[in-house]
C-alpha cells in the first residue's frame, strides 16, 4: 500500500478542482493546469479534499503510480497557488546573462552569445550571477533550469559554469608542479 498515495490532497480557498474520468484541471490565482490520469486511477473531490484510490493493490504498476499520481497533483495545486521556482548561478570571466522578452541571451565563454527561447508559461530574472526560473509547472520549470544548465555545465577544476544554486561541485586537484623529476 502506497503511503505516499493514500493521502488526501487538501484543496485550498480560491482553488477549484474539475475531475473527469481521464483528467483532473485545476484553476487557481496563477493560472490552470491539467493532468491526465492513467488507467486503472482513480480521484475522488470530497470535503474539500481530493482522494487517489488504485482498482487492484496487487498490481505492481497500479501501486508504482498511486504515489507519482498523487504528488503530481499536489504539484499541480501548490503551482496554481504558490508557484515554481529554480534558481542558476553562473561564474566565470567575462560571463552574463540578460532576458530579452522570452529569450534568455547567455555569454558564458563561446565565440558567440547563445539565446534560449524560454517556454510558454516559464519567466526567467537575472541578478547579477543569478538566474531564477519560475512557473506554475513543476515539471516545465525544472526541464528549462536543466537546459539552461547544459549550455555550459560546471567543470570540475576552477567550477565556472552554470549550477543550480543548492548543487555543490566535486573539484578536482589540477596537475601536480611540473617541475617536481628527479
């Protein structure tokens, strides 16, 4: 028995849950999101809360997505209530980062400046050495963090790069003096 998903899902004021047979749509103050159920879920709205219930509890691949379904749509409440966000930090010489409308123009150590079109749905600020990615999708904000971060991953021996903000980098010595042969 999944002890993620036998928990109920408590629905906020000003949020409003539709659950249909294949789809669950929350509306809130940020916006809407939507969820597709796989078969053999179910979701039940009752006192103000919303219940995720399997039809067979022997089913491994029934029991395996009780739990996901469940925080996906928890997830989908705390965006449309609170929001998403990730936030990027860049360090090297001579790199910046600015947002032109929904282009994120990087000059992280090319020849030439590279532009990522952002994501409907997705803003990005930058602050000095700091990107933020935010959103009402969960899933959305932390696919474009991610591809933002693989334009110039970190290296392991000065650490310029971009990194989330939280992640620490394994650094490595560097070559031993040159001049240490006997």
């Amino acid at each position: 028995m999944s002890r993620v998903g036998k928990e109920p899902i408590v629905i906020p004021a000003g949020v409003t849950v539709t659950v249909s047979d294949k789809e669950v749509k929350v509306k809130g103050p940020k916006g809407e999101l939507s969820e597709r159920l796989p078969a053999n879920i179910t979701v039940a709205q009752a006192d103000g809360a919303l219940t995720v219930a399997i039809k067979n509890e022997g089913d491994k691949m029934q029991r395996s997505l009780w739990g996901t379904i469940r925080a996906i749509l928890s997830n989908l409440i705390t965006g449309v209530t609170e929001g998403f966000s990730k936030q990027l930090e860049f360090s090297g010489v001579g790199y910046k980062a600015q947002v032109n409308g929904s282009t994120l123009v990087l000059n992280v150590g090319f020849s030439h400046p590279v532009e990522y079109q952002l994501a409907d749905g997705v803003t990005a600020t930058v602050e000095k050495n700091l990107i933020t990615i935010s959103g009402i999708d969960k899933q959305l904000v932390g696919q474009v963090a991610a591809e933002i971060r693989k334009i110039r991953k970190p290296e392991p021996y000065k650490g310029k790069g971009i990194k989330y903000v939280d992640e620490t980098i394994r650094r490595k010595a560097g070559k031993a003096a040159a001049g240490k042969s006997e």
